[in-house]
C-alpha cells in the first residue's frame, strides 16, 4: 500500500468503456523516511477523495479487486482516506 496526496484530477472523455463512471486523481506519493520525492501516478478513486486529501492507495492485482472487477484496465486505486499518520522518528535510520 502506498501513502499519498491527492494533486489533482484527470479528465478523459475517451477511454475504454470499462473505466466510464470511475473518478481519476493525481496522487504524489509520501516517502516519510527521505526527502527523495517519488513519481506521481492515476488512481481510481472508491472512496470519494479530493484534491489536498491524505490517502491509502493499493496497486496492482489488488488495485482490480477492490473495484469487484477483475478485468477493469486498472493498476491504481484509492481505498481509504487518511486521518492522522503516527511515525515514530526514533525508528526511522
């Protein structure tokens, strides 16, 4: 799973009709251990996000099955909105 900010939305009018009805966000992944910043990428939204939201986003196989649809051409998906994040710094090297 991965950690992330929601940037921003994308629009696609024409796109397979599998993916019709879904909301596609802009997500800048957090890396709490570095100041290396990580690739933004698309997901698909299942839980009703917005841009400036703390989310959890699973990728992959994971990313299909959470939407109930296996063969949907996904590889991103927002499961859950984030309140609070606990790190304990004396743990991070």
């Amino acid at each position: 799973m991965i950690i992330g900010n929601v940037i921003g939305n994308v629009w696609a009018t024409r796109k397979d009709e599998k993916l019709n009805g879904l909301k596609f966000l802009v997500i800048k992944p957090i890396n709490y251990t570095s100041n290396n910043d990580a690739s933004v990428f698309v997901a698909v939204d299942s839980v009703g996000a917005g841009i400036g939201e703390t989310v959890l986003v699973v990728k992959g196989s994971s990313a299909r099955v959470s939407l109930s649809e296996e063969t949907i051409p996904v590889d991103a998906t927002i499961v859950g909105i984030i309140d609070t994040v606990d790190i304990d710094e004396s743990i991070i090297e």
